[in-house]
C-alpha cells in the first residue's frame, strides 16, 4: 500500500473500506497522487543546479558551451556549471581566493602573488575529482592575460596494504680464526628454512 492510498483509505468511512470496488479506487488513485509527489520534487530539485537531474545537467553544459567527457561525475558537472554562472568580472585577488575556497575549501590549495612581476602561484592540493580541471577552467574565465599563471597539483594518497616477509635459514655457524687463537662463535641465526649447513668464516692477522 503506497502512502497516498493509505491516506485516501484513512479518509473512507469505515464501513467503505472493505468493499473491493472502492479498495481499488483508493489503489488507482493512490498510485497517482505518488506520482505526482514525485515528479514534483524533480520540478522542484531542477530549480537548482546544485540538486538537478542529468537531463537538467546537460542543458545548462550545452548552453554555457561545456563539453561533458565520459566518466564525468554528477558531482563534478554541477561544480562547473555553478563556476560558469559564478564567474564576474572584475577580476581580484580576493575575489579569486573566494572561488578557490569555494571549489576546494580553505585547506584544499596554496596561492602566492608576485604584483612587482605580475605573477600568480596556485598549487591545488585537494585530491577531489576533476580539481585541476576546474581551477584551469576558472583561471582562463576571470585572470586577466598579463598575469603569468603557475599551477599544479600535488596530492597524497594513501593506499592501506600489508607487507608479509619470510625467510629460511636452519643453521649457521660463524667462525673468527686468529693467528694464536681459536674462538668459535654459538650459532647468530636458528629459524626454521630450506638452507643447511651454511658456514662463514673470516681469517684474521690479528
């Protein structure tokens, strides 16, 4: 029983509730009024870019003249379309460091400016997908074309794993030999393995 047709049936007369004809009614009407609910919040959720469908994705890339790649995160598609419609002139610095907070957050990325030379430093260390893509996207859109552009990424990722070692010796027998002296040295290693009978000596003129 859908939620629609268990508020319909809860507002039949008792005595209307067993009856089939009107149990199917209430079922038909039900499954409608679900509908509705539903493609309402999908109205509802296209009014914005941060919540839209596909379908809804896709106008607003053809429209601003963005080119979708395939494997292209919902995610990443609505970041570059609100970035495209984000975008104003005229261009400043502080105006710049607010766009790159918004992409990556205030940790996500570094940012130095050389004025006297004209130069910008940016290093993106925020390891979100399409993050470089974005920031190449934003600084053709909004830094002027005499200021020279640095920028890269540099991310960290840690990939957990295990190390497993073995090894194989069964014995081995160490043995110094001196001029006037003779001194055997007890067994260094003794682990179970598949060498045997391993022998290492070292003469000395001492």
């Amino acid at each position: 029983m859908s939620r629609a047709e268990e508020t319909l049936r809860g507002q039949l007369p008792e005595y209307f509730r067993p009856i089939i004809e009107f149990r199917e009614i209430l079922k038909a009407h039900g499954y409608s009024l679900d509908k509705l609910d539903e493609t309402s919040e999908k109205v509802k959720d296209n009014n914005y870019i941060a919540t839209c469908d596909e379908e809804t994705i896709a106008y607003y890339e053809k429209l601003l003249g963005i080119t979708y790649r395939f494997g292209d995160t919902m995610e990443y598609r609505r970041a570059r379309v609100l970035q495209k419609y984000n975008t104003i002139v005229p261009f400043s610095i502080e105006f710049l460091r607010d766009k790159l907070t918004e992409l990556y957050g205030e940790d996500g990325y570094e940012m130095s400016v050389d004025s006297a030379a004209c130069k910008l430093k940016i290093k993106v260390t925020s390891d979100c997908y399409g993050a470089i893509d974005l920031l190449y996207d934003l600084l053709w859109d909004v830094v002027p074309a005499h200021i020279q552009i640095l920028a890269n990424q540099q991310t960290t990722n840690r990939v957990p794993c295990r190390l497993y070692a073995a090894g194989a010796v069964s014995r081995v027998f160490v043995q110094t030999i001196y001029r006037h002296t003779v001194y055997d040295i007890e067994e260094a290693a003794n682990t179970g393995g598949a060498v045997s009978g391993t022998k290492i000596q070292t003469i000395s003129n001492e």
